[in-house]
C-alpha cells in the first residue's frame, strides 16, 4: 500500500557496519528517508523524541538498553511511532516480548532487501494513520465525529487469533485463560467469541449472553464506545470484556466478514488486546480475524489428524501471507509417554512448537 508521504525513519544500532548496511538498503527505496541514526537504546529514546520519525528500525542485543526495553519506552511516548526489530535470534520467546512491547514486525538479520523495504513501508502507512487518528483526537472529534468519543485511545490494541484446525483441541480454553491471564489494572481486555454457531465462550465465564456480535456488524461503521460497553458482557470477577457469539446457529451466516474485520479495528481504539477465539473451520470471518491478527496461536495435539491440519493450516498461511513469525504454535494436552514429541512435529511442519501445555 503506498503513503502519500516519505516514511521517516530512525535506525538504531550499536554496530556501526550494520547501521551502514541498513542505510544502504533503504536508500533505493524513494518513498523513505532515513532522518537519523543511533548508536544505543538510550540515544534511540532522546533522538525519537527530538525528531519524531514514523518507523525506528531497532537492534534487540544493545550494551546500555535493549531494543525490547527501548520500544516499549518510545512507544508509550510517542504511541503513533511504529516500530521494526532486527535481531540475529529467531527465537519465538524474542519475538514474543517484542510484540508485547509495542514492535509492528520482527525480522531476522540480515533481511532480504524486498523483505525489509516492504516491512518499513508497511509500518509507514499505520503510523501515517495513527497520526491522522491522534490528530483528530486532539481536535476533539471521534472517529465520527462526536464529542462521546473519550473512551478511545491514540494507541493500537495487540489482535491475538488462537486457533486450532481441528476441533477439540482444547482452543476455546486456552483463548479464555490467555484473556484472564493478560488483564491487569493497565490493561483492557476484550475477548471476541468467532465461533459463530457454536460458541462456548460465555459459558465458559458462567455468563448468559443477552447480545451477540450481531449487535455491533450490521451498525460498524456508527459505533462508539458507549455501544460497545452496553453490548459486551462485562466479566465481573475478572475485568475482561466478552462478545459473544450469535444465540442461533443459523445466525451466523448473517456475519459479514468485511463488517466483523471493521469491528475488530474499531476495537483496537479501545482495548490493549483483543482475543479471538476462532472457529476450527476457515469461514471468511474467521480468515479475517486470522490475516488482521498481530499474533496467531496455533494450537495442536499429539494426535495425527490434529498434526496433518495444523500442516495443511501452515501452507494456506503461507500463500496467504501470514508470516510464520506471527505464528505461535503451541501443543496442548502434551503426554510424555506418547512417542509424537514437540521437536519431532515442529520439525516434520517447519514451524516450532514453543510451548507445550501438559495433559494434566
């Protein structure tokens, strides 16, 4: 997607021949201009905020701050800053902290000159974006233009899809306690039931849902925050907020997936994370809450049928431009005496398994 203006970008590094070879790779791309380079997380903090650029390209390994530390300092001063980490390590666990911080995008060094161009672009236009939201946020209009709009924030909520290609897998209970685990006083939660026919959710919370999602799709592009707090559940004894799904199966084809993808959108004005518990089959509104998401947790068992979808899920990911960076995969139900390990399925699909939940 092109901007309408030059991505200004901020590298940090504290190796000067690397810094060098990023400049080299960004200066044939003429819708970016490097405006600044630093040598230390700490010089990356007061050149940030002396020079506002639009995407910092960060070191993760720094002697003084690391880039992890840095990001999240930066982002919480300038929200709109877009953020793109470079880091020698592909280990999931960096990748992790990393989007949990505030980064866009992780690649590992050294990048493809189109890999890396593509990403800094990208990360361009959503800080172009979120400037334009904050600009219109300090004129005193939502985005609609009405006053009742306070509730919304200038920062972006993280998007975290779990989802398992079989059913039975244990998805719904991992995306309920994710939510419960990732609410704190800092933090607001929302966590969205797309198991449109079938969803257990609400049940899972012992709640009994007078709304659905239903109430927000048809209405997308009129929403404010107070729609959303009148429809969601609010989940008492944890704080977390719960869409639930349709009352009906037959409901459910009444989800329009361009609608639900404007929806989680919205949402992220108004939420830290949102949590989709995604259906096991791939229905459109499932597929746009999966490419839209900034993290998918796959989750699998150690039985065939469990293996041989999350493998076929894999490939339809990779045509689809999911990068397998922001792929989680995740073993549920893990019994040691069972001979399918972790190490042999991740290798067998290309993707690690990089947490394995225990059978009991």
């Amino acid at each position: 997607m092109p901007v309408q203006d030059k991505v200004r970008v901020l590298v940090v590094d504290d190796i000067s021949e690397t810094r060098d070879n990023i400049l080299r790779m960004l200066q044939f791309d003429i819708n970016i201009e490097v405006i600044g380079a630093a040598r230390s997380g700490k010089e990356a903090i007061e050149l940030s905020l002396k020079l506002k650029p639009d995407v910092i390209v960060m070191d993760i390994n720094m002697p003084d701050m690391d880039g992890i530390t840095a990001t999240e300092t930066i982002r919480r001063k300038l929200p709109y800053v877009q953020v793109v980490i470079l880091s020698v390590q592909s280990d999931p666990n960096y990748m992790r902290r990393a989007m949990m911080a505030g980064a866009r995008d992780f690649l590992t060094k050294p990048p493809s000159i189109d890999e890396f161009t593509v990403a800094v672009r990208r990360a361009g236009v959503m800080a172009h974006d979120e400037r334009e939201k904050q600009a219109a946020a300090s004129a005193g209009g939502g985005p609609n233009g009405s006053q009742g709009s306070s509730a919304l924030s200038s920062t972006r909520g993280k998007i975290i899809a779990v989802y398992s290609p079989k059913g039975g897998t244990g998805a719904t209970t991992i995306a309920v306690n994710l939510a419960l685990a990732l609410k704190t006083e800092e933090n607001k939660v929302a966590l969205i039931d797309a198991n449109l026919q079938f969803g257990d959710v609400a049940v899972l919370l012992n709640e009994q849902a007078k709304n659905s999602v239903l109430d927000l799709t048809p209405r997308v592009d009129e929403l404010d925050p107070e729609v959303i707090e009148d429809v969601f559940i609010n989940h008492a004894a944890s704080g977390i907020r719960v869409l639930a799904a349709p009352p009906r199966p037959e409901m459910a084809e009444s989800v329009v997936a361009d609608q639900f993808n404007k929806l989680i959108q919205y949402l992220r004005q108004i939420f830290t994370y949102i949590v989709i518990d995604a259906a096991s089959y791939l229905t459109d509104v499932v597929l746009s809450g999966i490419e839209t998401a900034d993290q998918v947790i796959l989750v699998t068992t150690q039985d065939i049928p469990s293996i041989k979808n999350c493998s076929a899920f894999l490939n339809l990911a990779d045509g689809i431009g999911v990068k397998r960076d922001r792929i989680i995969f995740i073993m549920n139900r893990y019994d040691k005496r069972i001979t399918i390990t972790p190490e042999r399925v991740g290798e067998s699909l290309h993707q690690e398994i990089v947490v394995t939940i225990p059978f009991d």
